[in-house]
C-alpha cells in the first residue's frame, strides 16, 4: 500500500539533509593548524607548496590553493581563513594598499599591521609584470612605447592584469595606448599568442614558457612596472602560534634565485611534475622526486578522487536541501499571493543574474570566511529560481474545479494543500528541484576558486597549467554526477509521483 503524499513529502527534504550530514567531514581537530594559501596560477601553486614542506616537520599544515586573485587570497587572510601565503610587493604596495608609488617594506608593514599582517621573508627573486610577443614578427615593437604606433594588434590579457591598479590601466595611461584588450586566461595566453589568436600577452618574468615559445618581452622604456620581489605575507599570530616553523620559513630568505623560481615552473608546466615534487626538486634535490602521473586515466583516478567526490556532493547536496526548504514555501506563497508573485519573482530572478564567482568573492568579506560556507551560501541562492518558478507554476495548473470541490468538503486551506494541490503540483515541482540539482552540479566547480574543494581543484590546475587531461580529470566526473543526479531524480519520481510504477 503507498504511503500517504504528505509523509512521503515530509521525508524527502530531512533525508537530503541526512545524507548530507554523513558526507560533511569531521570536525578538525583541536591541534592548530597552519594554513597556506595560494593564487590561481602555477608560480602561487609551487611556492604554496615550498612553505607547505619548510613548515611542515615543524606545524601541521593545511594548504588551500587556487583562491582566485588578488583580492580574494588577501581576504581570507584578513578573515584569519589563511595564515600565510606568497605575495609580491609591488603587488602589496599598489593594488592591496592602494599607494600611487612604490613605499619601503617598513611603512608597508607599518599599513598592514591594525590588520594583523606583516610582511617579511623576501625570498630572492624579482617576478615582474611585462608584456611580450612573438619573437618571429620582426616589424614588431621591440619595446612597450612602440605599441603605441600599432594600434592593429591584438592584445589578449588577464583578467587580474586588466583590473589591477598596477596592470592596464595604469600601463594605458603611461605609454598612451589605443588599444582595446580582450581578458585572456593566463594558462592558455601562450598557446593563444602561438597560434596567433592575439598579439600580445601579459607576462611574468619568471615564467617557464618564455624560452620555450621563444618569446620577444618587449622592454618596460618608461619605467612603469616596480619590482615585485616575492616574500611571504602573514598574520602576525602565526610567529606566536608556529614559532618552531616560522623560525624555519625565515631561512628561505633570499634562497630562491630567479632561475631557481624558473626551474620550478617549467618542473610544473613543462615536464609534468606536480606543484609538491616541483618544489621538493628545489628544496632537497638529493631526494629525487616521482615520476610524472602523465595521462588523463592517472589523473582521473588519482588519491584525491573520493576526495573531492564527498566535497561536491556536499555542496550540492547541502545547498539543494535547503533551496527545497525555502523554495517551496517562496513558490506556494508567489502561488497563493498575486500581488507578492511579482516581487518574489524578481528577487530570486535577480540572484540568477549574478556571475558565480563575483557572488563567491562577495560573500568572503560579508562571512569573514572562505572555503564551503559562502560556497554553500551562492549555490543556495542559485538553486532557488528553477524551485520556486516550478513551485508557482504547478500549482497555477491545478484545476480551479477541484478547488472549489475541495472547499465544497469543507477542507482547510491546510489540508488542500497537502492533499490536493501539492500532490497535483508534484511533477512540476521535481522538475524544478531536478534542474536545481543539476545546474548546482555543474555551478559548484567554480567554488573550489574559494577553497571551497570539489571537482573544481582539478579544473583550476588544468587551467593554470593549460593542461587538457587536467582538466577532464576535473569535468568528467561533473558531468557523470550531473548525469547520476538526473538519474535518481527520476528514480525518486516513480517513488513519490502516485500511480507510478516501480521497477
């Protein structure tokens, strides 16, 4: 005999929330730990690993890489998220502290420490920005000025470059260029230039593929770019929580030589060594280092699979359960309130149009945090739309006849609800949740630009290091969960939908 609808409705949301409950991790253990950060490109990959191994026979360690830009990296170093990361000065003097011109580390640290950060450990080597170009195009400029008398070439530029107070736009005002850039990812900026897909790219000087491309870096005549030396920047804490480690992280001051920080690059990108092994081959290159893990089946099936499967079912799971919670309600009053339809409607409309990643770095400062809470906070927000319009709109197909039959009855608007209108509405609604389920799967890859872990971390290592089988190894596991998750909706359909036969 099928269960009443009403105890199978009640049973579906508290068992989304019960599975997601056995997938969240344990609690961390009361030990400090201390946590590395790390940007989005292969250099912050590998000096996140050289501090990880300095520190580690000293602390536990805890890395988050990949955390996107500047400004977020930095966030979740003020929110305490992070300990310490690499950074580079010219980076903290003009975007970070704003300054129109390069200061001394003393006043910088001066600014940073209200905030309960210093700077310190200049690690020995200089990456600046420079822009370059493909060697064999001899009428080419040779310097940045020459750009400005050839306004037909195309320019493809990061993202944080185009933004940055030190990037484009202050690189634009000095030398007077006329040209309109497009963003361009740093990993594929390379192999964009080679197959002359642009002109132009953005640089750092310590990056492996100059020589192999055989790339022309066209000089910095006006002086614009300031040195970026490298150095750690760090919650003032951690010299009292991790004394042994950081007495040991000091003794990297001035060890990295720029040809160093150039090898451990092309260990990475050019011979297929992972972030760790490339910065083991720096730090104890008596050790010797594995082997590379080339090929997309290794990749694929790699130690961190289970891993981040149980990190991306949380967020999806976790985040669904609770856009159901609110969403049904949200849909049924936008059902049952003319007047309210409108402004609901638009509310989680607007969510919708919000890019994933800005919604992300959004919530860190608003959360003081960073990793799965604003994650699960922006794939809430997201789900919400597919859930309340389904919601509204199955129960606007509800017959008025069997209404007013219902009223006829004398059944409560209570009771009408749970017994004749959601039921009817039921299909629709699933519908609703379905699509929420699915685009949650494939929208809680860009979390892991937050920390917040999944199949992400794999897609944001491929794009740093342009690496195709990298990135598969990340987006065919979304796509076979995307798949699976469509799958037990419909399962959960025969299930619940009355009348439906059950194989």
């Amino acid at each position: 005999m099928r269960e009443p609808f009403a105890h199978r409705w009640h049973r579906l949301i508290p068992g989304l929330c019960i599975g997601a409950l056995w997938l969240a991790p344990l609690p961390a253990a009361a030990e400090d730990v201390l946590r590395i950060g790390s940007k989005r490109f292969t250099e912050s990959y590998v000096l996140s690993e050289v501090i990880a191994q300095t520190a580690a026979p000293h602390a536990r360690v805890e890395q988050r890489q990949g955390l996107g830009n500047t400004a977020i990296v930095f966030e979740a170093l003020k929110t305490g998220s992070i300990d310490i990361y690499a950074e580079y000065l010219g980076t903290i003097d003009l975007e970070i502290l704003r300054h129109p011109a390069p200061t001394s580390l003393e006043q910088i640290n001066r600014e940073l420490a209200p905030l309960g950060i210093g700077a310190a450990v200049r690690l020995g080597f200089n990456n600046t920005y420079s822009l370059a170009m493909r060697a064999g195009d001899n009428a080419a400029p040779r310097d940045i000025s020459g750009l400005a008398g050839a306004p037909g070439l195309r320019l493809g530029l990061s993202h944080e470059f185009l933004g940055r107070a030190d990037g484009w736009p202050g690189l634009a005002s000095r030398y007077r260029l006329p040209h309109k850039p497009s963003g361009l990812d740093h990993g594929i900026a390379y192999e964009a230039l080679a197959a002359r897909q642009v002109d132009v790219i953005d640089i750092y000087s310590t990056d492996a593929k100059i020589r192999q491309y055989g790339l022309r870096v066209l000089a910095d005549d006006a002086g614009y770019f300031p040195r970026y030396d490298a150095l750690l920047l760090y919650r003032l804490d951690v010299e009292r929580r991790f004394p042994a480690a950081w007495q040991a992280l000091q003794q990297l001051e001035g060890r990295i030589s720029e040809a160093d920080m150039i090898a451990m690059n092309a260990a990475a990108e050019l011979e297929g060594k992972s972030f760790a092994d490339a910065a083991k081959s720096f730090l104890s290159p008596d050790a010797g280092t594995a082997s590379p893990r080339n090929g997309l089946w290794r990749k694929l099936f790699d130690d961190s699979l289970w891993r981040l499967t149980r990190e991306h079912i949380l967020l999806v799971l976790v985040s669904v359960a609770a856009a159901a919670a609110i969403g049904i309600p949200l849909g049924v009053l936008a059902a049952y309130r003319p007047r309210l339809r409108q402004a609901v409607m638009a509310l989680v409309g607007i969510l919708q149009t919000v890019p994933a990643l800005a919604l992300f770095a959004m919530l860190i400062p608003l959360l003081g945090s960073i990793g799965t809470l604003p994650a699960l906070i922006a794939l809430f927000l997201y789900a919400l739309l597919p859930i309340v319009r389904n919601t509204c709109a199955g129960l606007g197909q509800v017959p008025t006849g069997l209404r007013l039959a219902a009223l006829a009855l004398g059944l409560t608007h209570r009771d009408r609800l749970l017994h004749i209108d959601l039921p009817l509405a039921l299909p629709v609604i699933l519908a609703g949740l379905k699509t929420a389920a699915v685009m949650s799967v494939g929208t809680a890859t860009i979390a892991a630009f937050i920390g917040a872990g999944g199949y992400g971390e794999r897609i944001a290592t491929g794009l740093a290091l342009n690496d195709n089988d990298m990135l598969l190894a990340g987006a065919i596991p979304a796509a076979v969960l995307a798949l699976l998750t469509q799958w037990l909706f419909e399962r959960m359909e025969k299930r619940l939908l009355p009348g439906a036969r059950i194989d």
